[in-house]
C-alpha cells in the first residue's frame, strides 16, 4: 500500500506549525481543512465533522468528573485524606513518602486526573515533606510521580475519552484500571522505602488506633466516592456519563453541606474554572477527532496496520512498540490530543492483528500517555508544580526524573502480564 503524499505533507505541517509555537488544537484544524480542500471536498464538511463528534453523550462524563475533582479540592477533602493516610502508613521508613502516595492512590478514586490531583494535594504534601526535613527535589518528584495514579483509579477521565473514541467499555475500562493503580501505588512504595533507608529520611511515630479510627471516620465519605461511582455502574444502576453526575452531586454535598467548607465564592470560581477547562478541552477533541477523520479518509490506519505488522510480528515487540511511541510523542504533544488521534488507529491493530484485549492495550496506553505529563516539554504537570511551589521548570523535570524508573516499570509489568489489567474486568463480565 502506497501511502498518500499529501497526507505525509499534512503531517508533516503540522508538526512544523506546532514546533513554531501555533497550539496543537489549532495546527490540527489548520491542517484538516487544507488537506479536504486540496481533495476537493466541500469545506462545510469540516463543520459538520466537528459538531458531529461530539455529538455523544457519553463526553458530558468529562466536564462532570472533573467538576467533581475540583468541588473536592475546593471543599478541602484532600485535608482529611492527607491526615487518614499519615495516620496509615506516615510510621513506615519513607514516611511522608508513603503518605503521598497513599493520600494520591485516595484521591485519585474522586478526581480522575493528574492535574486535580498536583493541584489538591500537591502543596501540602510539598510543604508537609520540607518541614520534616525531606530533600525539595525529593519532596517535588514524589508529589508528581504520586499523580500518576489519578488517571488509572476509576472515576478516570483519559478512560472516558479512550472509551468513547475507541468504542470500547468504559465501566469495563475503570475496572481495569484498579490493580494497574494499586500496582502503580506498590512500585513508588518500594522505591521510597529504599531511598529512605538509604538517606535515612524521618519517619513518623504511630499515633495510635485511637487517632488513626478518628482520621478514619473523617476520611469515610471521601473514600466512598469510588465505591459509589464504580458500584453504581456495575450494579447498572447508572451508566458511566449519569456516575460521573452523581460524583459531581456527592463531591458538592460532601464540601458544601457535610464538611461545610465550601463558599458560594468558591463554588463559583469551580464553576467558572469548569467552564473554562470544558470548552478549551472540547475544542482539543473536536480538533483531534476531525485530524483523525482525515487521517482515515488517506488510509492511513491501513498503511500503519500493515507496516507495523511487518516490522513486528510478535505481539511483545508490538507493545514494546506503542510503549516508546506514546512516551517520546507525550513529551511534545498534549496528552489529550495523543490519546484521541493514536487510539483509534492503534486499538483495531492490536485487537485483530494480535488478538489483545482492547481493556489491557487501553489501559497501557492510557497510562503510557500519562506519563508524558512529566516530561518537558509539554508536560502540563510540570507547569501546575512550577505555579504550586515557585520553582523552576528545569528543577522540576530533574525532580520528578528519577521517579520515572518505577512509573515505567509498573508500565511494563502491566503491558506484559495482561491480568494485572483484565483479571478484574473479566471476573465482573467485562
């Protein structure tokens, strides 16, 4: 199969736009539209295209978990979290390490995404380590790589977008994300442990049943989010875009009434900041959605499929693969735009051409994709850390470099023993 030349050239001025400082969303739609006029297609399809992919109702999941997210962080839910997993593991060597971790693996079942997660508790957690004498760049690197679990725990908005756009499962989706998380959570743990017996970094003492009963109960509305959520759609009570508006009920309820910490100045600004994040968002994916479309109508998931079959044909060397891929591109793309044009493509090639299991190759590449987040230099995480602690971009990405090592081998381990991801899904019918 020949590959169209213009197609080629519309790749290519699109990575070209983009390096000269034109946004991706932008470059994307740029792009589409002149390689369909130069095919001489009316330029109204392009109109059409764009409102018709969002036409689903599924994407109203998104702004909702992620107003939930903020309503949490606005309410202060993160504080009551922090203090349950203090309690919890703060006695273990690595202490504060292991609290972040904990306090993210938590938080993560309410936010569903890494920026939530850097933005809630990455201050306090930050500030918490260098009052106890903890290295900044230790201290940075750990908040960060922590995050990374927000994405993998259900509610999970990149499961939302890789379901919707590759027209797979999304219950099933945040199943299969739930080991991968604790796996995630187990690999950070290990390495905290061992950097803190190295550097013999403060522990904390045991506070007791007594205080670790009461963070407990104080923690038990939060941590009843997940189970409300994922509960509620495996018992079909709901479906996944109707969860996402009970989380976003319940994450008001918890701040507005129960804790009683949340203003109507805040609920407004979490509104307006909703708002805002939903439109720019939606833009991405009309855009996305409509390079993809374009993408197809040049055959180029075809002329992928058959290249990639040729160059790898063995299943591990193919994951191997889309594992590279989505690590180098996640670092000068946003993560929301790679996931959105590569999955379609990549999801029916490893489905027919190496029987995966569309759960087990989405979460991989879901979470390949989210550790882009720390890589400079596009990684929206790094920029949320440089606004949280007033440190430099550079500092930054060389605090969060050394956490990559258990971030990819927890990626690995996922990638080649496929029922750390599906085993849960496939127990439950998915």
């Amino acid at each position: 199969m020949v590959l169209d030349y213009q197609l080629v050239l519309l790749v290519g001025a699109s990575l070209v736009v983009i390096l000269l400082g034109l946004p991706v969303a932008f470059s994307m739609l740029a792009c589409s539209i002149v390689y369909l006029w130069m095919n001489d297609f009316p330029l109204s399809v392009t109109v059409q295209q764009l409102g018709y992919s969002l036409d689903k109702f599924t994407f109203l999941a998104v702004p909702l978990f992620m107003l939930a997210g903020l309503l949490m962080n606005a309410g202060k839910v993160t504080d009551r979290i922090f203090d349950f997993a203090n309690a919890l593991v703060g006695r273990v060597p690595g202490g504060l390490g292991h609290v972040n971790v904990v306090a993210s693996l938590i938080f993560s079942g309410m936010s569903g995404s890494v920026l939530a997660d850097v933005a809630g508790l990455g201050a306090m957690e930050v500030k918490a380590m260098r009052d106890k004498g903890y290295d900044t760049n230790y201290s940075v690197g750990i908040t960060l790589a922590s995050s990374a679990i927000g994405p993998m725990f259900p509610p999970s908005v990149s499961m939302v977008l890789f379901g919707v756009v590759a027209n797979v499962s999304i219950t099933g989706m945040f199943l299969g994300g739930v080991l991968p998380g604790i796996l995630i959570a187990l690999c950070l743990m290990v390495y905290i442990f061992a950097v803190a017996i190295r550097r013999n970094y403060y522990t904390s003492r045991w506070a007791g049943w007594p205080v670790l009963t009461l963070t407990f109960l104080g923690a038990v509305p939060a941590l009843l989010t997940p189970v409300i959520v994922v509960g509620g759609m495996i018992l079909g009570i709901f479906s996944p875009t109707e969860a996402a508006t009970v989380a976003a009920l319940y994450a008001l309820f918890l701040s507005g009434l129960f804790y009683r910490e949340l203003s109507f100045a805040a609920l407004s600004t979490v509104l307006l900041e909703t708002a805002l994040s939903t439109a720019k968002l939606m833009f991405i994916i009309a855009s996305a959605l409509l390079f993809g479309w374009v993408l197809t109508i040049g055959e180029l998931p075809q002329f992928l499929a058959n290249t990639l079959q040729h160059l790898f044909p063995q299943q591990w060397a193919f994951v191997l693969a889309i594992i590279v891929v989505f690590l180098v591109l996640g670092a000068v793309m946003e993560n929301a735009i790679l996931l959105l044009v590569l999955a379609p493509m990549l999801l029916p090639i490893a489905r027919d051409g190496y029987g995966m299991d569309p759960i087990h190759i989405g979460v991989v590449m879901v979470f390949a994709n989210m550790i882009g987040q720390y890589t400079p230099p596009l990684g929206l995480s790094l920029f949320v850390m440089r606004d949280v602690t007033g440190l430099s971009l550079a500092q930054i990405s060389r605090a969060v470099a050394p956490f990559l090592v258990p971030l990819v081998a927890a990626l690995v381990l996922m990638a080649y023993i496929p029922q750390i991801v599906v085993w849960l899904p496939h127990r439950l019918g998915y």
